[in-house]
C-alpha cells in the first residue's frame, strides 16, 4: 500500500487541508445593516436584560447641538464614546448610555427665523410663540437627521429613550434644579456689565466668546482737565496758574461718554511734564517715553514724581460729555492699572468693564451705559447735544463721533491702530461689547471652593485638564445665565408693572411649574399678558398695576449643565452620577463647567453628606480634528471630510486593484472604491492620540485602511484554519511546541497591553499594540512557521491540532480585543464561526473578557524567541542574497546549519520543530568549534553569515539542498531516486491513512 500511494501520478492537493471558509475577502455593503443591528441595537437590548443592575457603567452624553450636519469632530465623539462603553461591556458591566441634544439656543432660533423670512412669514417682527414652533420643528428634524447619522458609526446606545433639552420632562427637571438654587439664594439680578453680542441682541456667558488675535482697534490719547488736585502740588509755583491734564489711553473711546471716574495705582510713581501743544501732563513715569514717541516731542519734566496714593481720592477731573456743569469726577486707586502699556492711568467706564464696575461700585459711584441693545448710542450719551450720537454703532460710526468731539474740545492728544486680542460671538463671529443690563446671575463664589475641592477626586485625561477646568472655575465668580432670546427654558420671573421690581422665590417658581405642567411651557409666551393664572395667589390681590412675566430666557449652558439629573441609575454605592463625561477641550468652559456648578448647587442643598462631589467620576477631553496640512477644518476653507465618504470608502483606492479593471482612461468617471463601513471610521478615531488635535486626511485613512484590511485577512486565515476544528479538541499547554508557547506569549503580551491602554482611555496605544502583533509576531513569525503544519500533516496529528489550538485561543481573543473598536467585523466573524465553535463559545461582544491564562506568561519565552529571532534574522538575510542571484525562490529551497555557541541548548532540545520555525526544508546543528560539514562544501550554492548569541559567536551556513522537492508539501526532503510525482515519506504517511480512511 505505501510504495502504491507513493508512485501512483495524482493531484496531491486534494489531499492537503488547506484553509476553507465562507468568510469574505471584502466588506459587503449588502450585511452591513444585518450586523449593525445586531452589534448596537440588539446587543444593548440584551445586556439591559442580561446584565446585573446592580454593576452599572454610566457615560453621560453631552449633547451635541441640534444644528447642521454631522462633521469628523462628531464622529470622533461618539465612537471614543461608544469604544469606551463596549470596554465596559466587555468587563461585564451594565452600560447606561442615553444620547441627549442640546435644542435650544440662538444658532437654532436665527435659523428658524431666517426659514420665516424665506418664506415670507417674518417680516422683521414675528411672535416669540411663532419663532419657537419653528425652532422646535427644525431642532426635532436635525435630531432625526443626527440621530441617523450617529447610528451609522454603529453606536450602541439607548437611542429610543434619547433626551432633548426642549423634552418638558427634561425642562421640568431644569426648572426644579433652578428653584433649588433660587431656594439657597444663588440666583440674584443686577445692573451690572455683561459680554453683549449686537449682532444677536443677548448677553453672553464667556463660554460663548471666542477671541479673535488680531482685532484691531482705534486707541486714543485723551486727556482730561483737573479740577482739584493736591495742595502741595496746587501750591507748587511750577503749577500755578496752568492748567494740569490727566492722560488716558483707550482702546475702546467708544465708552468715554460713560466715563465715571480715572483709575491709578497706588504704588506707581507719576511725573508732571510740559508739553509744548497740549500743556501739562500727568502721566505714568514709566510711560514718559511712550507718550513723546505719540505726541512727536520732547516733554519737559516739571515735577519728576508724584505717588498715586497722593492722586488717589484727593484729585477730580471735569467729565468730557456732561458738560460744563457737570460735577467734578474722581480719580481712585485700582490694583488692575499698570504701567506696562498706555499712560499708567486708566479711564473706567462701570457700564462698560468689569473690573471698572467693581472698582467703582465700592465707592458709590453709579453704573451708567447709554448704548441699546444693538450696539448703538442712545440719547443720554450726549444729553447737551443728542443728535451728535444717537442712534450711532458704537463699533463703528459711532466710535469716530465720540473721536471727533474729543478732538473738537482739544482733548484729544493722539490717535492710532491698534491690533489686540479681543472678544467675538462666537455664534455670529462678529466683535461683541461689555455692557451693563439687568440680568440673572448664579452665584459661583458661594460654591467655587465646593466645586474646586470636587474635583480633586476626579480623574482628568488628559491630565492637564484639571488645571484647566481648576482655572476656569477659579477665575469665575458669577454665571450670567439670562439670555434675551425666545428659544429657550424661560426663567420664571414676573416682575412689577409700575415699579418693575422681579419675584423670584421657591414659592413662585413652584407655582409657575405647576402652570407650565397644565398648560406646557410654550404657553408662557401664548398666554395672555394678563392671564391671573401665572401670578401665585399671594400676589394677584395685591394693588397697584399687577405683575408681567417675563421674557429672558436661561442660559443653554443651564440646560445641558443639568442634563446629570436625567441619569436614572440608583446612587447607592456609587460616587458620582456619571462615570464618565467625554467632550472636546473646548468645554471646560463650557458643559464641564457649567455640569460642575449645577451639581454642586443641588448637593449643597440636598442631604447627600458634606463631601461634594462631581457629576463626573473620569473626565476626557479630546481635541479637534485638522487636516492633513494641520488646519482646523472648515466648510470656508473647502477642507472638511464628511464621516460618510470615509465609511463608503470615496476618499481611497482599493487596497488592491480588482480583477478586470483596466486603467482609468481620460474623461471615465472616477473609479469606485471599496467601502469599508464604520470600522474604518470607528478604526481612525481609535488610531488617533485623541488628547491632542486629530489630523485626519488621505494618506492617514490609507494607514488605517491597511490596517483594517489586514484585520480581514487574519480573520479569513483564521477561520479557515479552524474550519475543522472542535473547542473539546484543545491540545493542554505542555504539549504545545516552542513555536506555539512563543506565540501565546506574543498573543498574552499583546492582550494585555491592550486591555489595560482600553482602561486608561488609551486606545491608540491598543490598536498600536495589535498592529505590530498583527504584522510582525503573527503574521510574520507564528502563521510563517505553523502553515506546513496545518496544510499537510494528517487532520487529528497532534502537532496540527496544537497549531489549531493555538489559532483558536488567537481567534477568540482577537475577537474580544477588536470588539469595541471594530464591532461590525466581530459581528461578521461570528456569523461565519464554525458551527463547532460557536456551539462552545459565548458571542465574542457579549463575552467577559479574562486575562489570558497564567501559563502563557512563561517570561523565558522572550528569551528563546530572542535567540530564534537572531538566527531567523540572519537565515532571512541569506537567503536574500540567493534571491538576489536567483539562485532561491521558496524558502523551502533550502537546508540551514547552524554552527552554535556551547552555551546554546535551546537548538538542539527544539532541533525536530526547527525547520518549521524557519520555513525551511532542513536543520543540522554543529559546535561552533566543528568543521564545516562536507555537504555544505559540496552544494550548488552556499552562504554564511556569523551571529552571536548572549556574547558567543557562532555561524548560519544556507546552502543549497541535495534532494528533490516533494510535490505534495513542497519540502526538499527526498534523496533516492524515484519515480516522478513521488512524496516524501512523511507524506506518504499522511495519504496512506486518508485512504485508509476513507
């Protein structure tokens, strides 16, 4: 029977198992939607069900705005979002993960009037009750569009149960965590400045600010006539008898109208000097210079140095604007003046600075701001001649009136451009002004020390945004939260008809809430302005003229700042709401803020202990995303990628040209590439160091393509390596080869590192870790070193059925590593897992993942793996050189001898495994001390190379071998002569009992 199986001419591959399996080489768009249900929808369905409540996992959405179409920057969001929540998953937690929008708000309020106008329904003037159908409909719609959007990145979340901030639920919620702060005495309303934007007519929260660095002003000079000064200076004979002006600098003369008082600091020392033009000046010492460089002369100094703690409450000026009647004007000591830029002296306007209102307000002096709402002078600007502003843009027209009257009363001592940093809407991007208004505000000083000490119990990634969000809350003592729009949660204040005095107590609001429950919110603005029904009992009886509602609205950081108390999970035993809150950087002066602070207030006035804490437990930041060239993406620059071409693939060629397609000929359409779905995108955000800007651009997708691709493959090699493979065939550990016990140590490490880079959020250094597993120690070493194993030894040899082993535990863990981040190609491996397997395995995305066994940790691996790696090393390099000369094609073309150092054992205890490790067809091993064998002198062709091994040298001999091939496993192994198509016996083994088997 041997000598018949070995002579009889036939095709062996009939007789090799080579790999089989259904699983395809490329994506199918056709399954996609197939496993998208199955890898998000029905999966968090199930672990809702299966999953213990009491092991929750929260990830609290901070709600996108429900405003445009999904960009890069939104991908990134909810996939790291979504990676995270699968790794927890995956750890055996019951993940809670309910997207929210943001729906209120000016961008949606200006575009739902902008389609008014466009269909002719808005005139200029429309109802705040019709702006805010149409801003409900276009939020509604755009979340249906987002909604859509962001389950195509295959995000398993609780869509179904998803919240809106314009929810009443959600804005019932908002109102009852508002009374709790009105009930502490933490909102309050004050004339006071504010950031105030005339292109959108509202207040501003510094959130909403963005700066732009080269604004540019015009800055003037001024100066402004003393009437009493210091006696010993009044006495001073240089002064007598001439007049003495103070000197300002501005940036913003647009303001000097509201001028209320001249600022000096204590500590600087000021000098008097003569100008031949303009007189006596005062002025900063420091600033001498600076003034004669503008002026175009030289000052002489009349009286070197005058402390400002001698100017400071004892020295007043005649107002520019007022008249000449007016009263004399202060000038006061303020620690923000400094000598490093303008005259050391600072002209303060209360209702038009911060720093100003404060300064002023300690002393009594009143706040005053003559300009309107859209940014233009008002009459009391001017009293004495009205018409010279009235009705002026203070940013514009108006800020050269106020120039040319300066210049008129001779106080105007120069003028220039000035390019600065300066604050823009960062809605409309147009500059925006201080100005003071009555507005609601939060007091944060009440509960900054609360909030800070909160978050020391937090973990921040990355962690420089402690410091950052520290520093926000630090530098904020109160929170502006009015806003003078229609589209949004109104804040539930009436307010005096004569005397315009507001009621806002727990009381109140309470009524209020109860009135919005019966009638809904939108009938605030509905509702008759006379309509008894808002106004609380204690009040409708009162005389007078009755009370109005209101009309400002909150603040829609407010509205998402509250979203923590839509989370339903059960606060026993945990510390925090939410563990985990993921945004971009740009919010932490935003929701992280504005989440922190709402929180605090609603602890501090529960019974939840005295300890604050955060709504957040861990809070990542990631950052924007950039082009190729490192530019922040925009629709202006025409830079933008949209998430869908990179999931349809339109952005790349195919990784391989398919078969058939010749090349692109002129004036063809453009080719169409393969689309790789959301795994390519979901493999882009996982790749990317989030933490800092993400660039994203083709030749980054070409990386990741690759990489996603050779995923692919290793799956289809896999699968069809274990086509006939069954779990309760598993070879035990100390019967596996070195090559094996080497590869499940590579498979540990890999494993490992993964899981632990996916608990610190660190996902780039897990797809990193895969990558070169993937390419180098699988690929390249262990599938090189088993595929003669696995093809042509007998179906049940051990040595194949521990390659198999091997490969499953490969398998498995493969698949729960990739799962969070590559979800839809798990999906798609499990439906075409041998039914053999599958009946013993749990889904991969629904599996625990464990550590790998102890085992496989076997540290002297490294070692041995180190050793074959120098050798491969330098037979790899050999058989290069035979390549070269075409003296080599297969590997298998040759025989290897390896000249060995004496401390080597290692070799020769593993010598029967070697030439499958090498892929060659023979290993003889010698001392290092050994001649050279005559074989070796004899072959066609040989080469040497020397290596060393733990500092002994020894030698690697390739040569050409002094057999024929076997037709059946291609190996050099056959040294008699026989008959053409004949097989080595070791084949000859394997055949006999497949036909004896069969």
């Amino acid at each position: 029977m041997p000598e018949l199986a070995r002579s009889i001419p036939r095709s062996w591959t009939s007789t090799l198992k080579l790999p089989k399996s259904s699983f395809p080489p490329r994506v199918s768009p056709v399954d996609q939607t197939k496993y998208l249900k199955r890898c998000t929808d029905d999966l968090y369905a199930w672990q809702r069900r299966e999953r213990p409540a009491e092991n929750p996992f929260v990830l609290h959405d901070g709600p996108p705005y429900a405003n445009g179409e999904l960009h890069v920057g939104h991908a990134l969001n909810k996939i790291l979002k979504d990676i995270i929540c699968r790794v927890q998953l995956s750890r055996g937690k019951r993940v809670r993960y309910v997207p929210g929008w943001d729906c209120h708000g000016l961008p949606i309020e200006l575009k739902a009037l902008q389609g008014l106008r466009d269909m002719e329904i808005a005139d200029g003037s429309v109802s705040a009750a019709v702006i805010r159908k149409s801003a409900r409909q276009l939020a509604r719609q755009t979340v249906k569009e987002q909604m859509k959007g962001f389950r195509g990145f295959a995000v398993m979340a609780d869509w179904e149960n998803h919240w809106k901030t314009m929810d009443k639920q959600f804005e019932m919620r908002q109102l009852g965590i508002f009374r709790e702060m009105v009930d502490r005495g933490l909102i309050y309303r004050k004339f006071k400045p504010v950031y105030w934007s005339p292109s959108t007519g509202t207040a501003l929260a510094e959130a909403e600010l963005e700066y732009k660095e080269d604004h540019v002003s015009t800055a003037a000079l001024v100066k402004f006539p003393l009437v009493n000064i210091p006696r010993h200076l009044a006495e001073d004979p240089l002064l007598k008898g001439n007049e003495l002006s103070a000197v300002i600098w501005t940036t913003t003369p647009w303001t000097l109208p509201a001028n209320a008082a001249i600022a000096v600091h204590e500590s600087l020392e000021y000098t008097i000097v003569q100008s031949d033009n303009h007189g006596h000046l005062l002025i900063a010492q420091s600033r001498i210079e600076y003034l004669q460089n503008m002026l175009n002369e030289d000052l002489s100094i009349i009286i070197p140095s005058v402390m400002g703690s001698e100017l400071a409450e004892k020295t007043t000026y005649r107002p520019l604007f007022k008249g000449p009647e007016a009263q004399p004007q202060p000038i006061i000591a303020a620690d923000f003046v400094t000598a490093d830029s303008g005259s050391g002296m600072v002209h303060c306007a209360p209702g038009h600075g911060m720093d100003d209102y404060e300064a002023c307000l300690a002393r009594g002096i009143p706040v005053f701001a003559p300009v309107d709402d859209e940014g233009r002078f008002t009459e009391k600007a001017m009293p004495l001649d009205p018409t010279r502003l009235t009705g002026k843009p203070v940013l514009g027209e108006g800020n050269t009136a106020v120039l040319e009257y300066v210049e008129s009363c001779d106080q105007l001592l120069a003028q220039h451009r000035y390019e600065h940093k300066y604050p823009y809407d960062w809605r409309s991007k147009l500059p925006i002004i201080v100005r003071a208004t009555e507005q609601w505000f939060a007091d944060v000083a009440d509960i900054r020390g609360s909030a800070l000490r909160a978050l020391e119990d937090v973990r921040f990634v990355p962690e420089t945004g402690k410091q950052r969000l520290q520093n926000f809350v630090k530098n904020r003592s109160e929170w502006c939260i009015s806003r003078q729009r229609s589209w949004g949660v109104p804040i539930p204040a009436i307010y005096h008809r004569t005397t315009g005095e507001a009621v806002l107590t727990k009381d109140s609001v309470s009524h209020i809430m109860t009135t919005i429950e019966e009638r809904g919110i939108d009938a605030w603005w509905t509702d008759s302005g006379d309509d008894a029904a808002w106004i609380p009992p204690t009040l409708r009886n009162e005389p007078g003229a009755g009370y109005r509602r209101g009309t400002d609205t909150m603040d829609v950081w407010f509205d998402s700042g509250t979203s923590w108390a839509e989370i339903d999970v059960p606060t026993e035993g945990r510390s925090h709401p939410a563990d985990v809150y993921l945004e971009g950087s740009d919010q932490h002066r935003g929701w992280f803020q504005s989440g922190l602070l709402t929180y605090i207030s609603h602890q501090l006035g529960s019974d939840q202990g005295t300890t604050p804490r955060a709504p957040f437990k861990n809070l990542i930041t990631h950052g924007f995303t950039l082009d190729e060239h490192g530019r922040k993406m925009s629709k202006s620059i025409g830079n933008t990628i949209a998430p869908q071409t990179i999931m349809e693939g339109t952005l790349l060629p195919p990784l391989k040209p398919r078969k058939g397609k010749g090349k692109k000929q002129a004036g063809n359409p453009e080719p169409v590439y393969d689309a790789l779905g959301p795994d390519a995108l979901r493999m882009w955000a996982a790749s990317s160091d989030y933490t800092r800007d993400v660039v994203i651009g083709k030749q980054v997708l070409q990386t990741v393509n690759t990489s996603l691709h050779k995923f692919r493959v290793t799956f289809k090699l896999l699968l069809g390596a274990l086509a006939d493979f069954r779990p309760d065939s598993v070879v035990p550990y100390e019967q596996l080869q070195l090559v094996d016990r080497i590869a499940l140590k590579h498979l540990s490490d890999m494993v490992l590192t993964s899981q632990k880079a996916c608990d610190n959020f660190e996902f780039y250094k897990a797809v990193n870790t895969m990558n070169r597993w993937a390419n180098l120690e699988f690929s390249a070493f262990y599938m090189e070193a088993i595929k003669d194993r696995l093809y042509t030894l007998g179906a049940d040899s051990t040595s194949r059925r521990a390659a198999q082993t091997t490969l499953f535990y490969v398998y498995r863990h493969l698949q729960e590593v990739l799962g969070p981040i590559t979800p839809m190609l798990v999906e798609e491996t499990w439906e075409h897992t041998p039914e053999a397997i599958r009946t013993h395995t749990e889904h991969p995305l629904r599996r625990i993942v464990s550590a790998p066994a102890p085992e496989w940790q076997d540290v002297s691996l490294d070692i041995s793996y180190q050793e074959l790696t120098v050798v491969h090393s330098a037979i790899k390099n050999l058989q290069e050189q035979a390549r070269s000369k075409k003296q080599l094609g297969s590997s298998l073309q040759s025989f290897v001898h390896l000249a060995l150092p004496s401390n080597s054992s290692l070799f020769h205890q593993y010598l029967s495994e070697l030439p499958d490790l090498f892929v060659v067809s023979s290993i003889s091993l010698a001392s290092h001390a050994d001649p050279v064998i005559t074989e070796i002198a004899e072959a066609e062709w040989q080469y040497e190379e020397a290596f060393e091994l733990s500092g002994q040298p020894g030698t690697v001999h390739v040569y050409a071998p002094q057999a024929a091939k076997c037709p059946r496993c291609w190996r050099y192994a056959i040294v008699e002569p026989v008959a053409e198509n004949t097989i080595c016996h070791r084949c000859e083994t394997v055949v006999c009992e497949l036909e004896a088997n069969a």
